[in-house]
C-alpha cells in the first residue's frame, strides 16, 4: 500500500503540469473551411465588415458565424463572396454593429450585435457555376 503512496505526487506534478497546455490550446487559432451561406454587412472597431455564415463540409455540417474586417489577409478571389468557397484561419471571439438589424432605426440595440470569430486569414473562391458566359 505504501508503495503506490509515492505515485501520487508524481501524478499530480505531471497534471499541473499539463493542464495549461490543454487550457491554452482552446485559444490558439482555429481553421475553418466551407460554403458560404449567409452574409451581412456590419460596423466593426476595424472599420466596416462582414458577418459570414460558413456551411462546414463533412458528415454533419453546421452553420457558423466568422467576421470578416478590412484587416483580415486575403488571398485569391477578395472578400467572401455568397455561395462561394472559403478556407482560412480564426483566432479570437468578435462583435459587430448592423444597424438594420436592430429594429426600427437600431433603437434595439442588443439585437443589432452580430457575434462570431475573427478572420485572420482567408483564401475565397467565386460561386460555382454563377459566373455568366457571354457569347456561347
């Protein structure tokens, strides 16, 4: 019994020692990728952006809300575009201001926030299939 006694600190030091690892990688950047299904524009400390709402790709894709500020790095196409592919980078939980949103002129201001993750960094393609041809 007394042998298993000495385990015990040792178990300890290696969980203290590891719990602020596993703690700090829920805030470290964050990929993202799908179809974009949803887009407003809005009002953000970084000047005028985008809420973009992302389909996720896989077995079961769910719907999430990024933000798009004009300090996002963006490759290829430009900013989101509806029905276009996205691929990119989130790191920290953002608001913005939407100013029909919130009712009557924005006098409900706590409807007019729109919450989700900040893009860093995105590369964009154009809709599929949405592209004019002229002279075919």
């Amino acid at each position: 019994m007394h042998r298993y006694l000495r385990f015990i600190p040792a178990f300890m030091l290696v969980g203290s020692l590891l719990l602020p690892g596993m703690a700090s990688a829920q805030l470290l950047p964050g990929s993202f990728g799908g179809r974009i299904v949803s887009e407003a524009p809005c009002i953000s400390p970084l000047g005028p952006s985008l809420v973009v709402g992302v389909k996720s790709t896989g077995i079961n894709p769910i719907v999430k809300n990024y933000i798009w500020t004009p300090a996002t790095i963006t490759m290829l196409v430009g900013p989101p575009i509806l029905g276009g592919q996205i691929l990119g980078i989130a790191d920290i939980p953002f608001a913005c201001w939407n100013p029909i949103k919130g009712g009557l002129f924005g006098l409900f201001t706590f409807l007019s926030y729109s919450y989700g993750q900040r893009m860093t960094y995105i590369g964009t393609s154009f809709p599929g299939g949405s592209i004019p041809v002229i002279g075919i």
